[in-house]
C-alpha cells in the first residue's frame, strides 16, 4: 500500500507542475480490450476481457515534430477467466503512468496527424474474481500474483479538430505478473478512445 501511496503523490505532484510547460492538455475516455497470456511448462492459454478507461494526458512540445507526453490513466476490466469458465468473472482496475514520444505527422487542412512510442508503468490496484457464491481478492489467494508492470508499446492519434482527438494504441507487458517458478503470466491492453483538448 504504501508504493501505491507514493506513486500516486508522485504523479500528482508531478502533473500539476507540468503546467509551467505543457502547452496541451486532454481528458478522454475509451474502450480498452486485454489480453492475459499465462504460460505453465509447455501448456499456454489466452484470455481476452473487455474494459474501459479514463485518460488525462500533458503534452510537453520539444520541437513543432516532437513532443513528450505524461499523464495518468484508470482502467476497469471485466471479462471471463482463462477457459471461458462462465462461472468466474474477472475484474481489475489499473492505474497506469505513460511516458511516450509523439511525432507529429503534418497534413493538410484542420486534421493533424500523430504517432507515439514509449513505456507505461502499470500498477494494479485491484484484482478479483467474482463467483456465483463468492468474491476472491486474488492477491490473497495466490499470494504469486504481482501488481506491478512495464508495459511498451505505440499508437496513432488524430485530431479531428481543434479540440477533438481519436486515439488508438497497444502495450504489452515485459514483467511477468505472476512470481511463481515455472509460470508465467503477461498482459497486453488494446485502447480506442476519444478526448477533448484543451
């Protein structure tokens, strides 16, 4: 609890300062689709779940082609388990921090066009899956289960006019979730969503 603690006064400590040097900022939200792939010897299995995300984002400018881009997202997932085992639910919630370059893309007219690469540091801030007769905080019962990851991944964004933004992304995690020898578990998050600018 008290790593959690520490990077939340982080971010938002970190954010409101960026305001001396941010020359945009937006607010949005979107449609988020994981990917769980766990791996037990040779064994390995995929499930997908479905969610949605709450993003804020601080756009620092380096040059009119490059820029730096922060800020803090929440995302909530629900979906089934591994298997598709219909009697369990999964749930998650995810605070995430994104570090990414964005390259600006000049086109013609009001539309502008960007690409962004970079890492996401991840912290799960709530795991369970939800029974028929019962709910199980996952991190008690398998006391394996990791909250932290590094995700990296890129995107595209287009703005379709001054304040409006479609954006579209992947990341994959490089930590395996799951500290158990001889499993592993990694995760990957799809997310299309819309923002206004500021």
């Amino acid at each position: 609890m008290k790593k959690i603690m520490a990077l939340l006064c982080f971010v938002f400590a970190f954010v409101p300062a960026q305001k001396l040097f941010a020359q945009q900022f937006s607010l949005g939200a979107g449609w988020a689709y994981h990917f769980y792939v766990s791996h037990s010897g040779s064994d390995a299995k995929t499930s997908v779940a479905p969610g949605l995300s709450l993003d804020f984002e601080a756009s620092i400018p380096m040059s009119d082609a490059i820029a730096i881009a922060t800020g803090a997202s929440f995302t909530g997932v629900a979906g089934y388990h591994f298997g598709g085992n219909s009697s369990v639910n999964l749930g998650e919630i995810f605070f995430d921090v994104p570090v990414r370059a964005k390259f600006n893309i000049p086109l013609p007219g009001r539309v502008k066009m960007g690409v962004f690469a970079g890492p996401v540091l991840s912290v799960n801030l709530v795991s369970i899956d939800a029974h028929a007769s019962n709910t199980i905080n996952n991190y008690e019962a398998y006391p394996n289960l990791r909250r932290f990851d590094i995700l990296l991944g890129a995107g595209v964004s287009v703005d379709i006019i001054d304040h409006i933004r479609a954006i579209a992304g992947f990341d994959y995690g490089l930590l395996d979730r799951n500290a158990k020898a001889g499993e592993w578990l990694h995760r990957g998050q799809l997310k299309v969503g819309v923002q206004y600018i500021f």
